[in-house]
C-alpha cells in the first residue's frame, strides 16, 4: 500500500496544472537537412515560450530495401536494389504552457515532415 501511494505522490509532482509534465515529440522525415530545419523551428517556437527542451536526440535512421529484377525472363539473375531512408529526432518539453501547445498546433512545417506528439 505504501508503494502505491509514494508512486501516485511522485507522478502528482511532475504534473502540472494541465494534467501532464511532459511533451514528446517524435519527428520523422525522408531528407536530414529538411528535418533538422523542422526541428530548429519546432525549439525557436519552443524557447520564444521559456520552455525547457531536451533534445533534439537522433535516433536511428530506418533503412527499407526493396530489390527487383530487373528483367521479367532473360536476365533471372539482374537484380537492381532501391533504399528509402527514414531520418527521426526525439524532442522532449519539459512543463508545457498552453501557449506553447498552441504555437506547435498552429506552425506550419514542410511538406514530408511527420509529427508524432506524446502528452507523458
């Protein structure tokens, strides 16, 4: 019984009035520069507000290959490879106002960028 209330103690602290401590945003793109602009725009929105970031954290890079033949019948063994690369960075905001929710909602970001948000 004491464990569950020291832990419902502890969880209590790092919320704040909204109900969660933390914001995670998980940004996923195909082009590395794109995706890093996205992000450097996504923490200028973030310290325009006084909020604390942690991040951004590059995680690895998801590598699809697909191989195909390159001819239906003659060449059996001609084999052409095509890779798609997926670049993501981890961003964590500590505290978020609702301003600061707000702003994110609204900006605008380029097309090919994906945005996974995480209220913790």
């Amino acid at each position: 019984m004491a464990t569950k209330e020291s832990t419902k103690k502890k969880e209590a602290a790092h919320k704040t009035e909204d109900g969660f401590g933390k914001l995670r945003i998980r940004v996923r793109a195909y082009e590395s520069k794109i995706l890093d602009a996205s992000v450097k725009q996504i923490m200028d929105t973030a310290i325009r507000y006084d909020a604390k970031i942690l991040g951004p954290i590059p995680l690895p890079t998801e590598i699809k290959k697909y191989t195909v033949n390159r001819s239906a019948f003659v060449y059996k063994n001609a084999r052409e490879q095509f890779e798609m690369r997926v670049h993501k960075r981890l961003l964590d905001i500590v505290n978020p106002s609702p301003k600061i929710i707000e702003a994110l909602t609204n900006m605008s970001l380029p097309s090919g960028v994906t945005i996974d948000v995480k209220m913790m």
